[in-house]
C-alpha cells in the first residue's frame, strides 16, 4: 500500500507539473 501511495503521489506531482508548464507556455505565447 505505501509503495503504491507513493507511485500515485508522484505522477499526481507529475501532472500537476506538466499542466503548469502547459499553461506557461500558453500564457507565454
């Protein structure tokens, strides 16, 4: 279970990164 929380944790963190960068670059340009 704790090994799976992680795994989820980080590609929650994964995602949240990759919608920010999506969204700066949107902004950006």
């Amino acid at each position: 279970m704790f090994c799976d929380e992680m795994v989820n944790m980080s590609l929650d963190l994964n995602l949240d990164t990759t919608l920010n960068e999506i969204v700066d670059a949107v902004m950006s340009s």
